[in-house]
C-alpha cells in the first residue's frame, strides 16, 4: 500500500461566490487506499486523509453522484465534495474519497454498478476504516451527494451500518418519477445545443421584444396602467407557454424511461428511444443520440429505474443529517424532504438542514444566498462531531 507525506490544507474556507477557496498550511498525511468490495471482489481505490494530531479522529467516506458514463463525471459533484474534504481535514475529520467502479482506478464499470453494489462498496470502506487506529471507531459514517447520498442510507439500513450518515441532496420519490421529473433527465449528453435550449432563449427573446413595445406605448401617450396591463398580459402568455413546455418534456421523459424499464431487449430499447429521441430533438447529433440510447439502458440507470428509497429507510437506525439547497432543480427539496422523512419517522436521531438559494452542489444561486453557502461545511462537521 502506497503511503506519502504530502503539503496539504489546514485549509481555511473562505466564502466566494460559487466556491471554496483554500489556503495551504500544516502538513497532513494522504494515504493511497485499496480495498475489496464483497460485491464481485471488485478492488477499489480511494484516498485517506488523516488530520494532524494523535488522534483518534472520527471519520467519513465520501460517496459521489454516480454517473453511468464514467468519462463524464460531474465536475460541481467533485467541487462539492472537494472543497467539503478539505474543510472536514482541516477541522480534525479524516476523509476517504472512495472512487467508483470504473473511476480512479479502482476496477469495474460505472454502467453496471448498481446501487446495491454501491452500498456494497461504501460497506467495504467503512470495514476499511475500523481497521485504522488512528481512527474513532464510534464515530465512522457516509456523506454522499445525489445518488451518493441514497447509496449512504442504503448502506445505513445493512447490519455492519456506519455510525452516522450525511445526506446531501438524497431522494425520497423512486428513482424513474425523480429522473421523469429533472429538467432534462439526459441533459448532460445533449448538453444545451437541444431543442428546449432553444425555446428557452426564444422566451427570452420574447421578453425583450415585449420590454421594447411597453417602452414604445409608453412613447405614443400610454399611460403606467395601461403599459403595466400589456407587460402583465405577455409575461402571463410565456409562463402558460413554458408551463406547456414542461408538462410535455415530462410527459416524454416519463414515456422514454417506461420504455426501458418495460424492454429489456438492449437494442430494441435503444431503436424505440433513437426514434423518439429524433422526433422530439430533430437536430440531435447522431453521436449525441447513441451516448444518449446507451447511457438510458445501462444496468446502471436500469437500477436506479427501479429504486424506491422508502422501504430500506425505516431499517436507517443511526443518526442522520439531511441536507438540501432550496434551489435544487434536480432534487426538489421540497416534494423529497417530506419523503425521506416519513420513510425515517421511526428514527429519532434524524436532523434536518434546508438552505435558501443553493442549488444540487449546494452553490448559492443569488448573491443573497452566498452567505447561507459559507455556513454549510461548518454545518455538517458541527454535527458529525455532536455525535457521541
């Protein structure tokens, strides 16, 4: 097992519009990490940060948003986690950053890692960390992001389940109604060069067109009311129009994952969803098109289809944190909190954080939710060390 001494943060976090920013300063010791997931025997790697001092230290494995494409891995999920290990180190929590089949290393594929492998793998590290001296063995538990968070509580409701678990953006509704209802399930692949971009900046352009004719009224003798009364009228058309808009992208979202979860025959899945993809998309590049069929019908994605968080919840017996940005468009906080604690109701060790302005990565969305941004690290490491 690799071992170095490496120049690292007591990192100070300093609040920035969108970021953490981190200053260097004591040394601290990194640790290359390979362990085995019971799941296949699959070999993992990850990297253990310990803080500078005796010890011992509680403890946290990070769990990611999955991501079926591997090359593909959201750059805000690994920010996010990023900038939450080096704060966690810095205040005297030791990290290990698991990296996921196909990822970093460790073995497997992302595409067919299903969420009860995940578990089986966060299990494997947290077996990992009882191991380490230097660690609190009463005091080892998950933080995951997104799916990453599911993954942690799925793990929190196994026998051998960690000692405390972070939720950061976990979802209470089944995995196809979650993804049914994102702004673009399949977003990261089409990127904005798609049809519902387009309407978007059409809108956009309506709106400015309508500016200009209110200023125009206002030139030919209209009075405020008047000119007020057409702005009013317009703005209401668009949002009946984007209104419209959304019904129909979720409809169709809704319709593309009941085909794959009803076929599955992988190619007569990815010809009836290439189709229905060209109808809706009709620009739609074709390579663009075929990451798009094939990420759909991964094991993977086929697994989270079929998720439902609620019945492994009531088995979550250990204190739980879970934490959600009030601007998520992702994981409306507001339809999955509610859910997730119904599904923990007979938990009495369950807190709950929801912060105004912050979007999945938990970034502030307004200039006014930048200061609840600065709070959130400090947030989550005030409970980790509250559990006794």
């Amino acid at each position: 097992m690799h071992q170095l001494f490496s120049a690292l943060a007591c990192f100070c976090v300093l609040l920035t519009f969108g970021r953490f920013e981190t200053h260097a300063a004591p040394l601290a010791f990194v640790e290359d990490v390979v362990l085995t997931s019971p799941a296949g025997g699959v070999r993992l790697n990850g990297t253990l940060r310990l803080p500078t001092g005796p010890g011992p230290f509680p403890a946290a494995v990070l769990l990611a948003e999955h991501d079926a494409d591997a090359s593909h891995a959201s750059s805000a999920d690994s920010q996010l986690l990023g900038s939450l290990a080096d704060y966690l180190v810095s205040q005297g929590v030791a990290v290990l950053r698991l990296h996921g089949r196909g990822q970093g290393g460790s073995e497997g594929q992302a595409g067919t890692a299903t969420l009860a492998e995940r578990s089986a793998d966060a299990i494997a590290a947290l077996n990992y960390l009882r191991t380490r001296p230097q660690l609190d063995a009463t005091r080892l538990g998950l933080i995951g992001h997104g799916e990453g968070a599911n993954v942690a509580l799925l793990a929190g409701a196994q026998p051998l389940a960690p000692t405390f678990v972070v939720a950061l953006a976990a979802a209470g509704l089944p995995g196809r109604e979650l993804l049914a209802t994102q702004p673009t399930m399949y977003g990261k692949l089409l990127g904005q060069d798609s049809t519902d971009a387009r309407r978007r900046a059409q809108y956009q352009r309506e709106l400015l067109a309508a500016n200009q004719e209110a200023e125009k009224m206002r030139a030919r003798g209209s009075n405020a009311a008047q000119v007020q009364t057409y702005l009013d009228q317009q703005r209401l058309r668009q949002k009946a129009a984007q209104r419209r808009d959304d019904e129909a992208l979720v409809k169709h979202q809704r319709a593309m994952l009941e085909i794959v979860r009803q076929t599955t025959d992988n190619a007569q899945a990815q010809a009836i969803l290439s189709n229905m993809l060209r109808q809706r998309y009709p620009g739609i590049a074709p390579a663009d098109m075929q990451a798009s069929v094939h990420l759909l019908t991964t094991p993977a994605y086929r697994s989270y289809l079929a998720f439902d968080p609620q019945p492994t919840l009531a088995q979550v017996h250990c204190p739980v944190l879970l934490l959600q940005g009030d601007a998520d468009t992702e994981v409306n906080g507001a339809i999955n909190l509610p859910l997730l604690k119904k599904g923990l109701r007979n938990n009495p060790r369950v807190a709950e954080l929801h912060y105004a302005g912050l979007d999945h990565a938990l970034l502030p969305t307004t200039a006014e939710a930048a200061k609840t941004f600065s709070t959130t690290p400090s947030d989550i490491r005030n409970w980790i060390i509250s559990q006794k």
